[in-house]
C-alpha cells in the first residue's frame, strides 16, 4: 500500500531492508525500551497465550491430549477430537477454514496476529528481550556492552544472558516435542538414557539450537525474511484494512517545535524525535507507510502517545487506522472482499461439519492380497484372500465383524481371528472368501461386506473376488 503523503520523500526505502548494511551484512537492531498502555495489554495478553501453550500438552479430557499433532504416526488430536490418517480430508478442510479465516482476519484487522499472537513476538518481545534489558540495559548500553573488549562484565552478563536463553530454548523445545509426541513420550525421553530414545533426544537438541538460533541471533529476520504471512501482507491489505499507520494528514509537515509561534504553527503534529523509530524491533519508520517489515508490535504507538502527552498535543498520531480513514476521515469495514471472504469461509464450515457428522467412528480398508489370485479348494470351491486395516477412532472398545452381504460367500478370518479393537487402536489382518466354483459368473466379480460394529452394520465395502468360471 502506497503511503499518499506528497510530502514525503519518494519511496525510497522500499528499496532495501532497513535490517542489512550496503555490504549485504546485518545491521543490528537495538530497540529503545518501550512502555506504555498497549505495551502494558499486550503484556498481559502474553502471559495468557504463553500460559495455555505452556499447559496446553498437559491437559487431558479422560484421560487423553487435549491437542496433539502428531505428524509422524499422522494422528492429531484437536480439542480432544482424534483425526486419524483416514481423516486426512477433515484435515485438509481444516487447515482450509484456518487459512481463508487468517486471511479475512487479515484483510479486515492488517497484521494484529503479528502483533499480539504470535509465538515468534511473544517469545521475542515478550520473553527474550525483556530477558535483555534485564541483564544488559536499554538500547544504548547494550550498544556500549557489544562495542567493548571481553572484560569481565562482558563475560559475565554474555553468559548469565545465554544461560537462561539456552534454558528457555530447553523448555520450548520439551513443550514443542510434547504437541508432536505426547507428553509420556516426552517423559520418557528425559528419563531414560539418550541411547534409549537416540531419534527423540536428538529431536529435542535440533529443536533447543533451532530456538536458541532464532531468539538470540536470527530474531526479527524470521518475520521479515522467512514468513510467508508477513510476505503476503502486500496481496492482502487494502485501503480499508486497519493498520498500525502514522497520521501523516495530522503530522507533517514535521518539525521540532519552534520557540517562534508563527513558524510552529505551519508545522503538523510529529517533532520529529524519531522515538518511533527508536522503539521498533524490526527496525523501520512507521512514518514511510505501511511496510512489509511492521509486525504490528504497537511499539511506536506507545511511544509516540508518550511524546504527545509531554508536548500537550492529542494522542494516537501514530494509531490503529485504515489508509481511507487517514486519507479521508471515512472507514468502512465491511467490504466487498470480505462479504466474499465471509461467504467462502461459512461454506468451508459448513461442509466441514457436514463431513464430520458423516464421519465413522471405525475405518475399515480391504484390499486383495498382493501377488495372489485365488486358490483351488476341495469341493469344488474357489477362494481369495485379502488384507483388512481396521482402525478404532473411538476410545472404547468395538467389536468388528465382516459379513458378505451374499449369503453363498463364507468368510474365513486367517491369522488372529479376535477382531475386538480396544480404543484407538489400528488392527492389520486377512481373511478369505470362499465361493462355490459353480456360482462364478464372470473371472472377476464384485462382492460386497457389511461393515459392523458391535453387532450393526455401518458401512458397506466393496471389492472383488476372482476364480475361474465353469464352461
Ligand atoms: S514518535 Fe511521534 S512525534 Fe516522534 S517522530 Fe515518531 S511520529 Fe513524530
Ligand atoms: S513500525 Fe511500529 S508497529 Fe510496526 S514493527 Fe515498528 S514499532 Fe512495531
């Protein structure tokens, strides 16, 4: 979105990243300290998010997760609902209905998400960097500490501020590794020695460096350079999405505040302190526009509020707008995009609910068995064998059984005859159905099984059984 201030310079700014040097190096952000109301909820608001994500892996609802993502076995559990490999479409609906909502939330709200939500901000602004401060200072000493030789003060406060950075690492790392795998097997992990569990030790290792990396070094680059959402801002925000944007109507011409009243008076609201600037972790002017580099982190306007305040002047220069509303003075929230948005969204939602009312609580798959046609029996008889997966999503025992629907077909079950799954178990077996040769009709025919669960039929399951016809 293109900042319609005629008094600004041209958009130059757009060209590089505020982040990397001309040699292509890191410019090093060091944000001001930041206080404030907005800081202040946000702060709160953390320590809500952070809480649930911290307890999420030990919540259980009788007696199981009540969230797990556990991509490997391909079972996840949303709100103490199962989904199992066979559910994959629900999934995929899911992840549908997220995406088109975080998109309409987008295209109304900007990047609020960004701001106040996400894991990679709170973890940073909310955790990590008031780690800093705590330890090295405000933007100026740590300016100071890092241009230093390796003195004692230096050694000492690098590696106080590490330590507790690696033990934070640690403790995300076991909080992530419990979403994927469960948090007994997280246990057992850290009981056990690493040989015992070598692929999950190592997993926690790759996930600590991988945090620590992010949080001490990487930081804002995550936001500007790897996240896809924070890239797609420019294809999702209009004039009308609400933003963290200056007032440029009220503030420019900018200027520090003239002793002469006249020369005062032909200037707009900024002083030009460069405060919001100072306060951003991402290293940008709020003043050039809407950037792709703002996270919406709120930092500015805190701090702007406070120069306001001291210069008797009406607070929210730099504010929660909409271009239209800086632009224009009118907003309009409700938009043709995001009726459209709405409407695909209600549609997602209602063919999701439709799909999981239908959904079974057993998945059954029969399939022949590979390399086999069928056998030659006595008596005239013809049979085939095939290979059955059941999977119980419920987490209460079923009995499962397998009827031909035509009575002529016997079914033999080979192997482990008990077909009574406990919950959520996954039980692999194989049967034979047998048939008079006298009742081929045709090499190859197609037969149907009668699904049941605990004595009723749920579904109906076709497949096809081959043998020699009689001449
Ligand atoms: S903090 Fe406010 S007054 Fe100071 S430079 Fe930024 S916009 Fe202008
Ligand atoms: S411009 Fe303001 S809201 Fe955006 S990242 Fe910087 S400080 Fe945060």
């Amino acid at each position: 979105m293109a900042n319609k201030n005629e008094n600004l310079q041209p958009e130059k700014f757009r060209d590089s990243l505020g982040t990397v040097n001309k040699e292509g190096g890191r410019n090093w952000v060091y944000p001001k300290k930041v206080s404030g109301k907005f800081y202040q909820w946000r702060t709160y608001f953390s320590w809500l998010l952070l809480g649930i994500l911290f307890a999420g892996p030990f919540i259980q609802v009788n007696g199981r997760p009540w969230l797990l993502f556990n991509i490997f076995e391909r079972k996840f559990i949303i709100f103490g609902a199962v989904f199992w490999p066979q559910d994959t479409y629900l999934l995929i609906f899911l992840l549908l209905i997220f995406v088109v909502f975080i998109i309409l939330f987008t295209v109304v709200f900007g990047r609020v998400f960004c701001g106040w939500a996400c894991p990679q901000t709170l973890f940073m602004e909310m955790v990590f960097r008031k780690i800093e401060y705590w330890i090295e200072g405000d933007a100026n000493q740590q300016r100071k500490l890092n241009a230093m030789p390796w003195n004692g003060e230096k050694v000492r406060k690098k590696t106080l501020k590490m330590s507790i950075f690696i033990l934070i690492s640690l403790l995300i790392s076991h909080t992530v590794m419990a979403y994927l795998i469960g948090i007994d097997q997280v246990k057992e992990i850290v009981m056990q020695p690493p040989t015992e569990n070598l692929a999950g030790f190592l997993g926690l290792i790759a996930f600590t460096g991988i945090f620590l990396f992010v949080f001490s070094w990487f930081r804002e680059q995550a936001c500007i350079v790897v996240c896809p959402y924070g890239r797609l801002q420019g294809v999702m925000l209009d004039n009308q999405s609400i933003n963290v944007s200056y007032d440029y109507v009220r503030g420019e011409p900018r200027g520090p505040i003239r002793k002469n009243k006249q020369e005062d008076q032909a200037l707009g609201d900024c002083i030009d302190c460069t405060l919001c600037v100072q306060v951003c972790p991402t290293g940008i002017d709020i003043r050039n526009g809407v950037q792709m580099e703002c996270v919406n982190c709120t930092a500015c306007m805190d701090a702007c509020d406070e120069v306001m305040e001291k210069v008797e002047r009406p607070k929210g220069l730099i504010r929660y707008a909409s271009e239209n509303s800086i632009q224009k003075g009118t907003s309009k929230l409700i938009t043709g995009r995001v009726k459209a948005y709405s409407a695909i969204l209600l549609l997602l939602i209602s063919g999701f609910v439709g799909l999981l009312s239908t959904r079974t609580d057993l998945g059954a798959t029969v399939t022949r068995f590979r390399g086999m046609t069928y056998q030659e029996r006595e008596g005239d008889k013809i049979s085939n064998l095939y290979e059955l997966t059941l999977i119980n999503k419920t987490f209460e025992q079923q009995e499962v059984d397998l009827v031909p629907e035509d009575p002529t077909i016997t079914l033999e079950r080979v192997g482990d005859t008990d077909w009574n799954l406990e919950g959520q178990t996954k039980f692999e077996g194989r049967f034979f159905l047998v048939k008079a040769q006298a009742d081929m009709q045709v090499p190859q025919e197609s037969i149907v099984l009668l699904l049941q669960q605990n004595g009723e039929t749920i579904d109906e399951i076709e497949t096809n059984f081959m043998g020699p016809v009689k001449k």
